[in-house]
C-alpha cells in the first residue's frame, strides 16, 4: 500500500508540473498583448481556481490512458495525457467560478469563493469566459497535429453543452419563483444530474484517454452509458454524505438542505413520506433556520434513508460491475473498474 501512496504522490507531482507549464504557456500567449497587471491577475486567477481541487479527474485522464496502452507510459505520453487532464480541470473551474456566482455561494475548498475576494466580484465572470477560452488554446498548442484534434474539440464542446444545460435544469427546477417541492421527482433529478455533473466528471476523462489511444468514441457508447450511470451513483452518494458525512472527514459542512437542493435524499423521502411526513418536509425544507433542518434530518431518520442509501449503493454497485463486465475490452473494463474502485463506499 505505501508503494502505490507513493506512486500516486509522485503521479500528483508530476501532474502538477504540467499545470506551472501550462500556465506559463498562457501568461504568455501572442494573440493578446499582457500588461504587467493583466498578467498578475490571471496568474493569481489560475492559482486560486485550477489547481486547488482533488485533481481526480484530470489525474485520472493519465491513470486511464496507461490502463488502455498497457504500461508505463514515455514522457510524451505522460505529458499529453497529462495536458488532457489539465483541459477537464481548466473546464471544471470554469463551471465553477460561474456556477458560485449563481448560486451566491460563500466558500469553495475550504476558501472563500473566487467571486467573494475583495476587488474580484462580478469581474468573475469575465474570468470564467477566460478560463473557458484557454481550452481551445491548449489544445491548439499540444494537439493541433494530432489525428484526433478535431474530435478532441467536438468532445470539449459537446461536453460543456451537456454541463451547461445540466446546470440550466437544476437553476429552473430549484430556484424557479415560489419553493416547489412538487417539481423533485426521481427522472427529473437523474436527469439533472447526468448532465450537471457525470458527463464532465466520468465521461469526459475516459473518452480523452480513448482518443489518444487512437480509438473511435462512437464504438464505446456502452462505456459512455456505464460512465454516466457511475456519475449519477457518485452524486447521490455526494447528497448522502452532505447530510449524513463527518463534516470533519468530507471538509465541508453541508447545506443541501437550508438551500432547497435538489437532492436523492428529499426526492427519496418525497416518493415515501405520509402526508404528515410531507407537510414536515413542505414547512421546513429550504430554511437556515437551524431547527428547521434538525427537524428534517429526524424525519429522515424516521424514514430510514441510511439504509435505503446503503441498499441503494450495493444494488448499483452489483449493476454497474455486471455492466463493466459486459464490455468486450478487457483495458476498458479495467479502466471502468478503477473509476467506480475510487469512489464505491467513499466516506468524503
């Protein structure tokens, strides 16, 4: 076990040091002509948006494609692959400078939101547009000789699409007018899910990896359904935890119910609830007032959604591992098993 902590210490540093070239690449980019300011600020932008995540899904763009080629990969491979992982957080942290303006949030990471800093405000949103825009200069600059660089931009845009439209579903079903629990059922949460969250986060990595192992997207569309499927599984346990998890453990407190999410858990509770369960729920359900979301969580409890969670991890877990074992590449499967090895049982 030390041995891999090691190798995953390394593969973090390593990857790290394709952030500080990428980075230099931009703050010096001829298609614009930098002050000495301009530079500054999108030096301190990048630093405090990129890198200061988990780096799962870029990380796992490298542990992919060194699954596919079987074996340790050269230095150019390492790098490239590397670049890739970079493109999906630089989209990550796009979607995320803009999706805490809408939501008003106040911290991101243990740290107050980009947009909260003194001096920064609204200008954050021009910053999202340019974190979105350093993509295609990425990939122009690593790839453009590439065979597969034109699918690695219709990937990138077909994906951002899907987010995008994602993130416009979750804003109209939860903060449409009046507070509306009637609007949280299951398909509707599925769906926003699948595009908010597991195209960008399961798909996108995978199919980065395929492409430059020189493969076709269209014939892993069963790959794509199973990565999706794993998204969907990955966000409920996300809604799981943001109630039940160790604030300690998961680095956060939860706020999914004082902000009237739409969570699997209120969507759950929904479908089972008795009509006083129900009028519990319609009477505290959104509010920061903390009795308000004490009395939700007792309901909850009442509900015994600890065990239908766990019920519902293991079936999906039995599902999925069917599902990856039906697919005819025995690369592929190890790749699907490694995604859904990292966050089966997770506890943060």
């Amino acid at each position: 076990m030390a041995e891999a902590n090691g190798k995953a210490v390394d593969l973090k540093t390593n990857f790290l040091q394709i952030y500080s070239r990428l980075k230099s690449d931009i703050l010096d980019d001829p298609a614009f002509s930098f002050t000495e300011d301009s530079r500054q600020w999108i030096d301190r932008m990048l630093d405090y948006n990129v890198p200061g995540g988990k780096l799962n899904r870029g990380i796992s763009v490298v542990d992919s494609y060194e699954i596919l080629k079987e074996g340790q990969l050269s230095d150019d491979e390492f790098f490239c692959a590397g670049v890739l992982g970079w493109c999906v957080e630089w989209l990550q942290a796009y979607f995320l400078v803009l999706d805490d303006i809408m939501d008003n949030s106040h911290t991101r990471r243990g740290q107050p939101c980009w947009f909260r800093l003194p001096k920064v405000g609204i200008i954050a949103a021009n910053d999202g547009i340019i974190l979105r825009n350093h993509i295609p200069r990425i990939l122009n600059r690593h790839f453009r000789d590439k065979t597969y660089y034109v699918h690695l931009l219709d990937l990138f845009n077909e994906v951002e699409f899907q987010t995008a439209s994602g993130q416009m579903l979750d804003l109209i079903t939860t903060h449409e007018g009046e507070k509306d629990l009637s609007k949280y059922k299951m398909p509707v949460y599925n769906r926003i899910v699948q595009y908010k969250t597991a195209y960008y986060s399961f798909y996108l990595p995978v199919a980065c990896a395929l492409l430059m192992a020189g493969e076709t997207l269209d014939n892993y569309v069963d790959a794509k359904r199973v990565l999706v499927e794993m998204g969907t599984y990955f966000q409920v346990q996300d809604d799981y935890l943001d109630c039940f998890g160790d604030p300690e453990f998961i680095g956060k407190i939860g706020t999914d119910i004082e902000d009237f999410k739409c969570s699997w858990l209120v969507v759950k509770a929904l479908e089972i609830a008795d009509e006083n369960q129900l009028k519990i729920l319609e009477e505290n359900y959104g509010k920061s007032d903390p009795a308000c979301v004490t009395k939700v969580k007792s309901l909850y409890n009442d509900l015994n959604l600890r065990a239908i969670f766990s019920e519902y991890e293991r079936t999906s877990y039995e599902q999925l591992i069917s599902a990856i074992e039906a697919q005819p590449s025995k690369q592929v499967q190890e790749v699907l098993k490694s995604f859904l090895h990292k966050i089966y049982k997770r506890q943060k």
